[in-house]
C-alpha cells in the first residue's frame, strides 16, 4: 500500500476525481465512481476494473475492510490512504463506509443480449429521470435473470452514484446499455425477433393476459409522461397493470418489477407447478 496518505481537501487528487460526479467526465474518460463496502466487494467478485481505491485509514483495522484493500491490490488497484474528512468530503454520501474506488466502465455490443441462456427477456428504459427507481430495476432484472437492460437517450445516467448504490451491486453483474437511441434499440430488437411489450395504465391488455414465454422486450417509460411516442408505436401491445384500488398509478420501479416476475412466473410455472 502506498505509503503516502491524503489530508487535504484539496489535494488535486481529490480535485481531479471529484469531476467524476459529472456525467460528461464520465463519459469522456469512461470511469465512473462507487463507494461503499458491498459496492467496492461486488466490482472486485465480477472482475471489474478498479482504477483507484481511495480508503479511511480506519479501515484497515477491520476483518472485511482489509480483505477488501488485499484484494484491490492484488487486481493492480492503486490504494490511496486518505483522511477521514477528505473522504466523506469526495464521498456523494454521508457515511461513505471508508471506501471509495474509480472504475473503468464495460464495452458491451447489444449483440451480447442474444448469446444467454434460456428464453431472452430484456427491460428497455425511456426516460427514467430518478437514480433510485433506476437502480431498482436493475437490481430486479438481476435478481430475475435478465440478459440486460437497455436505457435509452434522456434516461438518468447508469453510472450515476446514487444509480450505482441503489443497485447494491446488481451494476457489476448484468449487461447494460446506456444512451441507446429509441429508433436503434428498436431495430435490433425486431432483428432478432423479440416481441415488444409497452408499460403504461393505459394500455389495452392487462399483464396477466400476456404470454411472456417468448423471447420478450419491456418498454417502461418516465415517472410522469410514460414512454415516448416512438416506442408506442412500435410496441406490439400496450400493457397495464390491474390496480382495483384508488391509486392512479405505481412507482416505475414497482410496476417493472412486476412485469418481470409475472414473466418468470410463467417460465418456472411448469418447474415449480405455481398457480
């Protein structure tokens, strides 16, 4: 570990990674930052690469914390030792766990979608505008299974910290495709045969009357507005949700959560003999 330890707020260093909260930086360099025990555990356990580990000396004292460090440094990390007040100054939160880490974003091809096992189910994101529901989702698609989740332009960025924390790490172990164009995400869906379902209270059909045992796409769309008039248009249904109480609608991330355990559902149903 380096021997040289950070106390200064404004350390360049420091400085310099801070530009990481901007999404154009990110893009730019192709690096985003993460922070947390569980987060940093993850991206270490999916072979992620960590550029720079910035960590509270504190740390090292700890059984999780030190294996943590021995394993960034044995992926070729850089460490960087820092104050505990120069941390939770960089940190996007208030209690960082005494981690922060700079990784190196994927390069996946939409290609990657078709080469999983089992019938193909992908999510396609328009618009999303909240960093919690996002991370949601992609916490749920991976717990389901999914092959990956598409998120098109105008939808928050993937690499967002507060998108990366509220995936608990479902980040580092599922493709995602980000600032994808509606008219290409389309293209390559039709290609390779998927049928398309459109999220929205309004649809004609109700989820429970679709067959979701085929190689399917779910478009879900923002907050407030739904999806764009795009993907409306290429959907082969719009399908709602049945809500027989008072409410109008559901969180986003509840309401894709439900389409994608009603179509696991009735791929296991055979399997498990569910109802």
């Amino acid at each position: 570990m380096t021997s040289l330890k950070i106390t200064s707020r404004s350390n360049e260093r420091i400085k310099s990674l801070k530009r990481f909260y901007h999404k154009k930086h990110r893009d730019h360099e192709g690096r985003f930052l993460a922070e947390g025990l569980k987060v940093v555990e993850e991206a270490l356990e999916a072979g992620w690469p960590i550029i720079t580990l910035l960590y509270a000396t504190e740390l090292t004292g700890r059984p999780r914390g030190a294996v943590i460090l021995e394993a960034a440094r044995a992926s070729g990390a850089e460490l960087l030792e820092t104050a505990d007040y120069v941390l939770s100054d960089l940190a996007d939160t208030k209690t960082p766990q005494g981690l922060v880490a700079l990784i190196a974003k994927p390069q996946y091809e939409l290609d990657l979608l078709l080469r999983g096992r089992g019938i193909p189910l992908v999510l396609v994101l328009d618009g999303i505008q909240d960093p919690g529901n996002l991370g949601t989702i992609i916490r749920t698609a991976d717990a389901c299974g999914l092959l990956g989740v598409i998120t098109l332009e105008g939808t928050v960025d993937l690499f967002h910290p507060k998108v990366v924390r509220a995936s608990a790490g479902a980040l580092f172990h599922l493709p995602t495709f980000g600032d994808v164009s509606a008219a290409r995400a389309v293209e390559f869906l039709v290609r390779a045969g998927f049928q398309t379902f459109m999220a929205d209270p309004d649809g004609s059909q109700s989820l429970y009357e679709c067959d979701f045992t085929r190689p399917t796409a779910l478009f879900v769309g923002n907050e407030s507005r739904g999806c764009g008039e795009f993907l409306r248009k290429a959907a082969d249904r719009v399908v709602f949700i049945p809500m027989p109480g008072q409410a109008e609608s559901l969180n986003v991330g509840v309401a894709a959560s439900l389409f994608v355990y009603e179509a696991v559902r009735q791929r296991l149903k055979s399997s498990l003999s569910l109802p």
